[in-house]
C-alpha cells in the first residue's frame, strides 16, 4: 500500500506536467525538473536516513516517512509558485525515501532465500498497481478538480498508510554507517550492478517524465488516462512475471531482455505515438520491461553481497533514484534544445549502455539460482 501511495505521486506527476506548468507559469522542460528535485534529494536522503536510524525498529521508519510524506503531499497543494511546489517536494522525497527502501529492505529480511525474488515483486507491485490504477485516476481528477486536488487526496490515503504500519512485525536490522555502506558501493561487483540501475532507470525516466508531450499528438486529457493504463498494466504484468523468472532462471538473463527490449521500444516511440494504438502498444511495452529490471537488480545484490544484503538494497534504492533524476533532468534538456523526437532515442541510447555493461562484465560470475540461495543463507 505504502509503495502504491509513494508510486502514485511520482507517475501522477508526469501525466499532469502540461496542467502544473500551466497553473506555474513555467515551461514544460522546467515543470518536468519537479521529479529531478524528488529524484535527486530521494538519493541523497536514503543512505543518510539507513545509516542514522540503523538500530530502529523499522516499523517506526516507516510511519515517520510516511508523516513527513504526507507534509510534503500538503506543501505541493498549497504552494502558490514554482519554487515552493519544488520545496514541497523535497519534503516528500526525504519521506518517501524513509518509506520505500525500508520496505524493500523488510521483504528481503522477511522472506526466504527461495522466495526472496516473489517477495520484493509483491512489493515493487505496489509501484506498478499504482501506474494502473492511481495515476489514471490521478489524471482524471486532475482534469476534473485540478492538479492540487490531486496531491491532497495522495495526502490522504498516506495518513491511512501510516496508521496501518503497526501490523507490521517488529524488525530490526544490523546497523550500518555510512562509512560501512560506501565500503559497500566501491565494491566493484557492487558498483557494477548499481551502475547498471543507474542507466537502466535514466533510460525509462528520459521519456516517461515527457510521455503527456510525447503522445500530446493522439492522447490528451482522459484519452492520456488510458495510455497512462496500458504502461501501468505492462509494468505490473513486468513486475509480476520477472519475481517468478528471477527465482527460475537467474537475475542476469531477466535483466539482459529488460535493457534489450527497454533500448529497442524507446528507439521507436517517435513511429509509436503516431497513432493512438501504436502509443497504447508502445505504453504497455514500455512498462512490461521496464518494470521486469528492478527485481534481478535486487536480486543479484542479494547474491553478491550476502553480508550486508540489506545495505546492498539501501545503496541501489539511491541509485534508482539518481538515474532517475539523471533521466528527468536530461528528458528536459533534450525536449529544450532539440525537440520531442529526440527524447526516445536518447533514453533508448542509455539502456543500450546499461546491456552492454551487462553482457561485457568482468566482475564475478554469474550465480545460479540454486547456489544464489545456498550464498544467502548466512545473511538470514
């Protein structure tokens, strides 16, 4: 529920960019830099928040994201310019980062070795459930009742959220600093892998951020909703499809057809949104593989650092959200100085990086599934 909530607000954005910019009175490109500020602070927030509540019960992580989530919920509705809005969301990145890594965190620590793959699916669903049915919906009101009232209602289902935390079981994990977690990320099999979440994410947040702009030809207000549909229920069918993939075939073939099919739909989403259809078909193919990444990410961190899995989690939960707003910020400077149709094949450029380091790397080999679970049995 949490991550459904988190996952409403960053996506809804996207789809009422023309309508925040609009009520702003700024530019598309600048209105698009709102998910770089919740993008960049989020990555800087979530090591800091892992290293300094490291001993807490992380049920109180949590409900404490999700307060000041939900502060940053109010800001964005009652912020009269750009600057503010922008402000606010910066309070709802430092929440929802406290929030969301936690939880992935949870579902590793939670779940067997055999079942881990499943277990941070049914997590990372929330995200995709929230792009099939909190973000058309989103859209909608928006179109109806305005941007603001948007975010007061996200506000409202994150208090519902906060007060559910307590059914979580008490967990606390082993504490790490931020000494511990850089001596993690120079790990180069580490890196290696963060590096890839790196690209993987800039490549889909290049054009998902601008995806209103994009399809502005054939879909537009309560038609967008439904384009706005088809990525959510390919991201969810994605998410859903790769937990069981991931525990059968390994996280390093899921991850190679990820980036594969990632860099050959973007490349062709200028021939896609000619048509309506062809933007439904590009929206759903779009997120059926970029929702089929994180998972295998997770996955392998699991594998190759089984002595401080959950700090592994933490520093790939940042670099999630530096791509992202790498991505974000680099949409916007290509949507200004050269046009819509050069959006997609810059993101699909970045994916076909993130293949290549994956296909050409030299780190550790890799594992199999079986021995991925045998590996990871000490850290439980």
């Amino acid at each position: 529920m949490g991550t459904f909530t988190v996952g409403t607000d960053g996506f809804v954005l996207n789809g009422l960019l023309p309508v925040i910019a609009a009520d702003l009175r700024v530019t598309e490109s600048a209105a698009g830099q709102l998910a770089t500020v919740f993008a960049l602070t989020y990555a800087v927030a979530s090591p800091l928040i892992a290293a300094f509540t490291g001993t807490w019960d992380r049920r109180w992580v949590l409900a404490g994201g999700m307060v000041l989530f939900t502060a940053g919920m109010a800001g964005q509705a009652l912020g009269p310019t750009f600057a503010v809005v922008a402000l606010a969301r910066l309070v709802a990145a430092v929440g929802a980062a406290a929030f969301q890594s936690n939880a992935y965190v949870l579902a590793g620590a939670l779940s067997s070795a055999e079942r881990r793959g499943r277990a941070l699916a049914t997590v990372a669903a929330g995200m995709s459930v929230s792009t099939v049915l909190g973000v058309p919906i989103g859209v909608l009101a928006g179109t109806w009742f305005g941007w603001r009232a948007v975010m007061w209602g996200i506000g409202v289902v994150a208090v519902v959220v906060a007060v559910l935390i307590p059914v979580i079981p008490e967990v606390r994990v082993p504490a790490a600093g931020l000494r511990e977690r850089l001596a993690v990320v120079v790990r180069p099999a580490v890196a290696r892998v963060l590096l890839v979440t790196v690209l993987g994410t800039l490549a889909g947040f290049t054009v998902f951020v601008y995806l209103p702009v994009l399809v502005a030809p054939v879909a537009s207000g309560a038609v967008l909703s439904w384009v706005l549909v088809g990525f959510g229920l390919g991201q969810l069918a994605g998410t859903t499809v790769t937990g069981r993939a991931t525990d059968r075939l390994g996280p390093g073939r899921v991850r190679a057809l990820s980036l594969a099919g990632m860099a050959v739909v973007l490349a062709v989403v200028d021939l896609a949104v000619l048509s309506l259809p062809g933007a439904l078909l590009f929206a759903l193919l779009a997120g059926a593989f970029g929702g089929m990444l994180m998972v295998p990410q997770q996955h392998r961190l699991f594998t190759i650092a089984p002595d401080v899995p959950t700090v592994a989690l933490g520093v790939n939960g940042s670099a999630i959200y530096v791509g992202g707003a790498l991505g974000s910020a680099l949409g916007g400077l290509v949507l200004a100085a050269a046009g819509a149709s050069w959006i997609g094949p810059a993101g699909a450029l970045a994916a076909v990086a993130a293949l290549a380091l994956c296909v050409n790397r030299t780190a550790s080999p890799t594992t199999s599934p079986r021995s991925a679970r045998t590996a990871t049995r000490p850290a439980r």
